[in-house]
C-alpha cells in the first residue's frame, strides 16, 4: 500500500469520526431542546436534586462518609453539564474541520490518481 493510499485511509477514517461527532453533537441539541429532558434532568436533578444533596453534605447529624457521599453526588450535576459541553465542542470543531479534510482527501486523490498513471504509463 502506498504511503498515499494510507493517508488516504486515515483521513476518509478521521472524516468518518468527526461525522460521528457532529452527529451526537445534533443528537444532544435536539434532547436538550425536549420538555421531558429539560424538567427531569436541568430542572430536577441538576438543580433541585443536586441542591439536596448539598444540604446533605454539610449536615452534622450524618456520618462523615454519609456526607462525603452526599457531597460527591451534588457534584454529579457539574460533571454531566462538562460532559454535555465536550459533546458539544467536539462536534463544533468536527464540523470546523470537515472542509479541510475533503480538500485533503481531494488533494490526496489527485495525487494518487497522477501516480496510478505513471505506473500505466511505464508498463
């Protein structure tokens, strides 16, 4: 295989995963914008549930492990928003790169197609 042909394949696999990124990107928009999505997990977990679990944490009447645990699951909330936002970002810059890659493979392409006709060529 010639060294074309593998960046070839690495860059038709890196267009593939940053289709797959933009796709879960869109698929996180569209749940974010869903009522059900938006009242059971922005509104009841990561506010008012999270917010329980803050108050837990600092109650003296509960074990220290208690409120240790107590304290780990309010920071539960953060942790999905920072996940949530990755998911995002990730697709935003896969998206920005998909011009460059098709001028990539395109470049690649020619490159291999003029390299397939001196092989022609020479037989």
């Amino acid at each position: 295989m010639s060294e074309i042909h593998e960046q070839l394949v690495a860059l038709e696999k890196h267009r593939k995963d940053a289709e797959a990124a933009i796709e879960r990107r869109d698929t996180l928009l569209r749940l974010s914008e869903n009522k059900d999505f938006k009242r059971l997990i922005r509104e009841e977990f990561m506010v008012r549930e999270c917010a329980r679990f803050v108050e837990q944490s600092v109650n003296p009447v509960l074990k220290p492990e208690e409120r240790s645990d107590a304290l780990a699951k309010a920071q539960a909330a953060g942790h999905l928003k920072q996940y949530l936002s990755v998911i995002i970002l990730q697709g935003n810059t896969a998206e920005n790169s998909l011009v460059e890659i098709d001028e990539h493979i395109a470049e690649l392409r020619a490159l291999e197609s003029a390299d397939d006709d001196e092989d022609s060529e020479l037989s």
